[in-house]
C-alpha cells in the first residue's frame, strides 16, 4: 500500500510540473521594457515553424482620457483623446545549453529598434480646439481622467504576426 501511495504521489507530481509549463509564459512589464515569451507560447499561436532566431516583437497600447482644461480667467471645458506607446522590439533568442533548441526570447530596453509615443502637445491642442480658439500661449490647467486602454504584443514570426496573450 505504501509503495501504490509513493507512486501515485509521483505521477500527481509529474503532472502538475507538466501543466505548469504548458501555462502561458509571456510577461512583458510597459515600465521597464521588459519581458519574456516562452517557446510553448510561439507554438500555441503561430506553429512551431515560427520559432526563429530575433524575432521582431511590437507592443503598442491605446488609452483613453477625458481632459478638463481650466484658463486664469477661470473659463472650462473638456476634451476627449487618446494617447498611445508603440515599441519595436529585435527580441533576443534564447536557446537549451549546448544546443540550437529555441526556449524562448527575452525583451528588453536594449532591444528597442523603432518606436513612437503621444505627442504631449496634443492634449494641450485639444483645450484650444474644445474652446474653439486658437492657442494664444496662455497657461492652462490640464487635469485628465483615464478611460479605457487596449495592449497588444504581436510576434512576427515566418507567417506573419500573430498577437500574444501576455500579463503586464
């Protein structure tokens, strides 16, 4: 009997450290520039025929905001906009010890080929056309209320790109 429990307790755990790598392995941090996209990752969305030495990966993220622009004169009025990061990454391939087996690719600052971001200015373009004239240069007060956000990593593999389940 002692000898059925120990291997039943074996198996049970040879399957659980199965599940567990079988589960999503991308992360990718907005702050830091940072991730990881795991091998089982590529192949659950693309195929294992994407597995490819630096891959390009993008992330880009959409938020929206409503905007209260508040003049001296104490005169109001509220805009709505969007603001958006887009980073182009040359992921680093990372391969098993002494082998050419892809495990995965890692993200960092260092790797950032392209990139574009809001313009600040544009927020304050907006109090000037919600008022409906043209910016004099006064100063104005800017508060603003985030809405909704959308963020997107897509890998671009042989096949094309195909966007990635990741936690932040």
């Amino acid at each position: 009997m002692k000898v059925w429990l120990t291997a039943v307790a074996g198996i049970a755990a040879v399957v659980l450290a199965t599940a567990s790598a079988a589960e999503a392995t991308v992360t990718f941090n907005p702050q830091t520039r940072t991730g990881f996209i795991g091998r089982g990752d590529v192949i659950a969305a693309a195929g294992k025929g994407s597995l490819v030495p630096d891959p390009l990966v993008s992330y880009e993220k959409v938020q929206s905001y409503t905007e209260t622009c508040t003049w001296q004169d104490g005169s109001s009025v509220q805009a709505t906009g969007s603001s958006f990061l887009f980073l182009l990454f040359q992921a680093e391939t990372r391969y098993a010890p002494h082998s050419t087996k892809i495990t995965g690719y890692t993200i960092s600052p260092a790797d950032i080929i392209d990139g574009e971001t809001s313009d600040p200015d544009e927020a304050r373009a907006l109090c000037w056309a919600a008022r409906g004239l043209p910016d004099d240069g006064s100063d104005v007060t800017q508060t603003f209320v985030l809405g909704s956000s959308v963020a997107t990593l897509t890998y671009f593999g042989p096949n094309g790109p195909v966007q990635l389940p990741f936690s932040p």
